[in-house]
C-alpha cells in the first residue's frame, strides 16, 4: 500500500469516527431539509456560547443526513479550530468528506483553502500533507480550474486573485519579514482600508450607521458601530459643526459603551469647547459612578470648577463633597499635587485667599528641586490667579521675569515671591515655547 492510499483510508477513518452512520445512510426525503436551517441555527448558537461538544454532535447530524450540506462542514471546521492545533484534522474532515462526494465542488475548494493556509506558514501541517513540489502551485493549478468552471462566482474569483498575488510574492518560500512585496502591499490594503469611508459625506455615514444600529443586537457589530460614530464625530469636527459632534459623541456613550475612553476624550474636548459644562457635568458624573476613583472624581470636580471660573461664582456644595473621597485616595504624590492645586483654585474662586496663599507656599515647599516644567508651569499659573483674584497686577506680571531669573529673587522678604525662585530654579529652557506658552496663559487670567 503506497502512502497516498494510506492516507485517503486515514482521512475516510478520521471521517467515520466523526460521522459513523454516514457510510451506510440513505437519502432522506427532501421534506426534512427544511430542518436544516434550524439546526445550523441552533449549532451556530450552541459554538458562540462555546458548547462545542453539543454543537458538533448537531453538526455531525447535519452531515449524516446530507452529506453535501457545506454550512455544516464550515460549522464543524469552527468547533475543531476552537481547539489549539486541530488544523489537520480539518483537512482529514474534508479529505474524508470528498472520498465520499468526489464531485462536490465546494468541498474541493474548501480542502484547497485549507491547502492554502498551510502553504503560508503552518510548516507542520504543511509536512503532514506531504506533497511533493511546491504546494501553492497545485492550489494555484486547482483554482483555475474552479475559476474555469464557475466563471460567476465571485468569491472564487476573489481567492484566486489573491492566490495568484501570493504566488508571485513568493510568500510561500520568502521569509515574509524580508519579503519586501509582502509588506509593501500590507501597508497599501492597511491604508485603503483606513481610508475606504474617506470620501463619503456625513449624511452617507449616518445612513450606514442607522442601518447598522436597526440591524439584531450582536457583540461583533459593536467594533463597526463604534468606527462609524468615530468617523462621524470626525466629519464633524472637521467640518467645524462643533454642536453636533458633541451630540454624537454624547449618543455613543448613552446608547453604545459609557466605558470607551476615546469618546469620554471627545465628549471633554467638545464640552469645554464649547463651554457646555451642564452636559459634561451629567457625562462626568455617570462616568465617576461607574469608575468610582481618584481621575473619576478629579474630572468631575474640574468641570464644577471650570463653570465656577466661567460664571466667577464658587462652586456648588455638591462639587466640594468630592474632597473628602479624593482625600480618602491619595495614595501617591502625584495625586497629591492633583489635589492640592484644587484645593487652591476653590480657595480663590471663593475668596478665600489667606487660606490659598498658605496652600500655596506649602504645596511650594514640595517643589523647590524639580526639573518638570509642565508641573512648575502649573504652579506658575496658579500663583498667577492668586495674584489676579488679589487684584496685584504688579505682582502677576513680575512671574515671568522672576522665571527668566529665579536666581535674582532666591533671597527677596517676600514669601512668595522666593517660592516662584525657588521652584523655578530647577527648570528646563532649552525650550522656547515654555515660556512662551506660560505668557499667554498669564496675559489671558
């Protein structure tokens, strides 16, 4: 017995274990193929909840009593890949399968994608098909001879398109890390397929997303839905209807997933934009609800006193029961100086400047020999709407010359002008643009 024989009597043994009564079934009345559809239904669902047991056995019903049945091969070849390293007993499956129905074309091709696959890196099971020559020619070969026969079926025409461009790339042979027409092309489909709703207007986007959200609730929709929102929000922004994106944005987190940190980011910049804070305060308080920690609360007490700034009032007493739970989670000197500046910005927004000037020099104390310029920066500023709600404009416009030279204002008798010097002494310049934005910043309180 030569090995081509040896293996067909394994593939049709492999396929008898799976299937036992297939050999010696009969045709079944044409009645009962109504039934089929509710039970590669009923299997479908039985693998998404991954009782794959109980599904293949619904399966292997399906093939015993129509062999030709190539959902329910498809359906099996799922439940044996729900498993690691069960890709040659897909082709056993298969090879089995067309012993019996040799003309069963989509059978044929099924086998040959699976041929396929194994030419493009499963070296073992490729060895196990022991095939002499170069295997993606045969399935080259064969695909002509699908294409030939089913000149309009354009899902054969589609894998034959690429067979043939792998072929020529040699992805079969060429290591794909240094096969430079692989790659080359990977880049180009990754770019059409980031760009492929590019040139669609909004109206275009919303209709593919109405339609995709009247469809069945189903988990691998929700990646779909979600980039078509993005790329809604992002027509809109670009196109400055600044109202509406922020609605959109909003609908998504309402409607789709409130724990999706991109559209919480584009719903803040929106709000703050526009100086929407009654809806970021609602969109933030649902957010600190479901998180309930440190950035949770931080975020919604820096809208309430952001509306507080915008409206010169001091912020609402449900805004300082945040205190105590941040208080309760400041676990780490970040957190910390998070706090502190707040604790600062709601003294000044009420009046409160004895009390904020002391927080200021303690908070200053804990800096001197920093080198962060975006955290000295912040306190700069801070200091600088210390100065403002004073009514000190001499005071806020001397910072910056006391930031140029902190080192001429280290000894001065007042306290805090010497913590400007001294947290400032540390500090990088050799960027320009620090400086610079410091001053806007300062020129705007």
């Amino acid at each position: 017995m030569n090995r081509k024989n040896f293996l067909s009597l394994t593939s049709l043994g492999m396929f008898s274990l799976l299937f036992p009564g297939i050999l010696f079934s009969r045709n079944r009345s044409e009645s009962n193929t109504a039934n089929v559809n509710v039970l590669l239904k009923q299997a479908a669902d039985l693998r998404k909840q991954k009782k794959y047991n109980q599904a293949k056995q619904i399966y292997q019903q399906i093939i015993t009593q129509f062999p030709n049945e190539i959902r329910a091969y498809d359906g099996m070849r799922k439940v044996l890949l729900s498993q690691k390293n069960k890709e040659w007993q897909v082709i056993l499956l298969l090879k089995g399968a067309l012993l019996l129905n040799p003309n069963n074309i989509e059978l044929k091709q099924r086998l040959y994608n699976e041929y396929f696959r194994a030419c493009l890196g499963n070296k073992k099971v490729k060895n196990l098909i022991n095939f002499n020559g170069r295997l993606l020619s045969e399935v080259k070969q064969k695909y002509e001879t699908f294409v030939s026969n089913h000149p309009n079926n354009m899902n054969v025409q589609k894998q034959y398109a690429k067979i043939i461009r792998l072929f020529d790339a040699n992805a079969d042979t060429q290591n794909p890390n240094q096969n430079i027409t692989l790659k080359n092309h990977r880049k180009l489909e990754y770019k059409n397929f980031k760009n492929r709703f590019s040139l669609e207007t909004t109206n275009q986007l919303e209709t593919r997303l109405n339609n995709l959200i009247a469809k069945p609730h189903s988990k691998d929709r929700k990646p779909h839905i979600r980039e078509l929102y993005k790329l809604t929000f992002q027509k809109l922004r670009k196109q400055k209807n600044n109202t509406e994106a922020l609605h959109k944005a909003v609908t998504y987190f309402n409607t789709v997933e409130k724990n999706d940190p991109l559209f919480l980011k584009y719903i803040r910049d929106m709000a703050k934009l526009q100086k929407n804070y009654d809806v970021l305060i609602t969109i933030e308080t649902q957010n600190h609800t479901i998180k309930n920690n440190f950035w949770s609360a931080l975020a919604l007490l820096d809208v309430y006193i952001r509306k507080a700034e915008l409206e010169n009032s001091s912020i609402p007493a449900v805004g300082n029961t945040l205190i105590p739970f941040l208080e309760s989670q400041t676990d780490a000197p970040n957190k910390k100086f998070e706090l502190n500046t707040r604790k600062i910005k709601i003294n000044i927004l009420s009046n409160q400047l004895e009390n904020a000037k002391e927080k200021i020099l303690t908070q200053s104390k804990s800096m001197y020999r920093i080198s962060n310029t975006h955290t000295i920066d912040r306190m700069n500023v801070l200091i600088a709407k210390y100065y403002a709600k004073s009514g000190d404009s001499t005071g806020k416009s001397k910072i910056l010359n006391i930031v140029v030279n902190p080192s001429s204002y280290i000894d001065h008798p007042d306290l805090l002008i010497r913590s400007i010097a001294l947290i400032n002494q540390k500090r990088d310049y050799t960027k320009v643009s620090h400086i610079q934005n410091l001053q806007k910043l300062i020129i705007k309180l």
